[in-house]
C-alpha cells in the first residue's frame, strides 16, 4: 500500500523530464528569434573548453586571454538581451509548479504543510488504494454542523476526530472510539478525515470492520504501521467473525505500543462493545477515549 509521499515521490521523474523539454522549448523559441543570441553563446561555449584545457595545461597566459574574450562575449550578450528584452532565465530550468516548486506539498499562512493541488490526481489514487475508491464524492467542504439540527455537538465530533488524527487528542489512549447513532453521517465524517490526513501528508486507511477478513497480509502489516487508521461499522459480533478479533488484535498490538491513532465507528455503547467483543479486544476497547455528541 503506497502512501502520498510515496506516490509524488514516483511522480518526480515525469516532472523532470517535463522541465526539461520546457526549457529546451524556451531555448529553442529564443534562438529562432534571436539567432545572433545563438551563435554567441556558441562561442562562449567554445571559449570556456578552450579555457578548461587550458587550465588543464596550466597555461596562464591562455587563460587570461581566453577570460577577456569570454567577458567581451558576454558584454555582447547582455546587450542583446537588455535591447530585445529577453527575458534573462531563458535557458533555466523552471519548475513546473509554482505553488510548491515542484515538491508536491505547499505550506499554508498557519504553517500547515498539506498537498498542493498539482498533485490532484495523485492524491485521489491514494485515496482509492487506501480504501476509499467507492467515496469519490465525500469532501469535507460538504460536510455540515448544522445536519440534523445539532451544529454544537457535530461541530464538537469533527474537531475531535481531526485532533485525534493530528495525535493531539488529550485521551490517554491512541485508540479512540467514535459513537453515534445510525443515519447521523458517521461514514461521511469518518471518509473525509482520512482523507484530511493524506491531504496533509499523512499515511491513512479507511476499513470497514468486516472486510478485515478479506485483507491480503500485506495490507493486514500495513494497517499496523500507518499514521491513521479508522475502522468503520465496528461492532462486538463482528469481532467473533471468522478471523477478525485476531486480526484486530494482532493490528492494535502494535499500533497501540506505538502511539499511533486509531478510531473504531460504531453505532454502540463503549460498555456495550466491552462486555461482548473478543476478549482480546476488550481490555483494549476498555481504556479507549470515547467521542461522542454526549462526550461520554
């Protein structure tokens, strides 16, 4: 499972060769224009491997006289420049972001560094291979306080989710428990900050509880290590199907002995889900920070 760093980090090599065709474009438009500008920088070429050779030779009598033909050259150029008014980073290499220079990641005036926009298509391939492909369309721009006529509470959830992703919760635990009722947008809010932690560099995974079985071993060993996980449509008896308490297990083993955040979506009581889940999850369920419209 690759994250976002790791995909724009792929990327670069087709943005490098794409600065390089655009500067070798920009050259060739200004020497088509401008061909005294070409043959001039072909002599100062030709004069600094003269130069080269003769520093080689130590020759220094070449060397100075071929330095005071490389400055009445370019004493030429720049005149040819100023008069045309050609822009004088013609030749350079410029990247083909502004935003982030290329990097794929922009800082914010707050100081946050999220993924730039150039990186639009790379972000919603990370969002697909991070369990996501079927929530194209949940945004966190659509998500609203004020549904169901609870703007305070909803409000209250959503900061708590995104500090439990930054790993600034004040809960004791990594693991954190989000109920609510059914109907109330838990799946839509659990999606779109998953997806805030990729937009922010992170690595990040949407599961659905049951769908844990189904889960190749590679992808099983990364849950354990990412940034943020969330696991959607938890519930007690889903944890005594087929190999999913050991699985869950075996992930919050380690991601709790690394302090990584990890939130359960549920529909049920945190006491509830202790008494009847798997016993190896528990007494791990049992110590975990609630979220919750009632702050429980």
């Amino acid at each position: 499972m690759k994250t976002i760093k790791e995909l724009i980090r792929e990327s670069l090599t087709e943005v490098e060769a794409t600065r390089d065709i655009r500067r070798k474009a920009s050259i060739r438009r200004v020497y088509d224009a401008y061909p005294e500008l070409r043959d001039i920088d072909n002599q100062i070429l030709e004069v600094r491997g003269g130069r080269f050779i003769a520093v080689i030779d130590n020759d220094e009598r070449m060397i100075k006289r071929l330095d005071i033909a490389e400055e009445e050259l370019q004493a030429k150029r720049d005149k040819i420049m100023s008069r045309n008014r050609i822009d004088p980073d013609f030749d350079i290499e410029k990247p083909v972001c502004d935003k982030c220079d290329d990097t794929g990641f922009t800082k914010g005036s707050d100081g946050t560094v999220k993924v730039c926009s150039c990186r639009k298509s790379e972000l919603e391939t990370c969002y697909e291979i991070s369990g996501m492909a079927d929530y194209t369309s949940y945004k966190m721009k659509n998500y609203r306080d004020d549904y169901l006529g609870n703007a305070p509470a909803r409000k209250k959830i959503k900061n708590e989710l995104l500090k439990c992703m930054l790993g600034i919760s004040e809960g004791k635990s990594s693991l954190s428990i989000y109920s609510a009722p059914p109907q109330t947008g838990k799946t839509f809010l659990s999606v779109c900050i998953c997806k805030t932690a990729i937009n922010l560099g992170k690595s990040a995974y949407y599961a659905k509880c049951e769908d844990l079985s189904e889960m190749g071993n590679d992808t099983i060993d990364a849950l354990k290590r990412i940034d943020f996980l969330i696991v959607d449509d938890f519930a007690d008896a889903v944890t005594l199907y087929k190999n999913i308490g050991s699985i869950l297990n075996s992930v919050l083993e380690t991601r709790l002995a690394a302090k990584l955040p990890t939130v359960f979506v549920t529909p049920f009581d945190k006491r509830e889900l202790v008494n009847k889940c798997d016993m190896r999850i528990s007494g791990k369920l049992d110590v975990a920070n609630v979220i919750s419209s009632e702050g429980k």
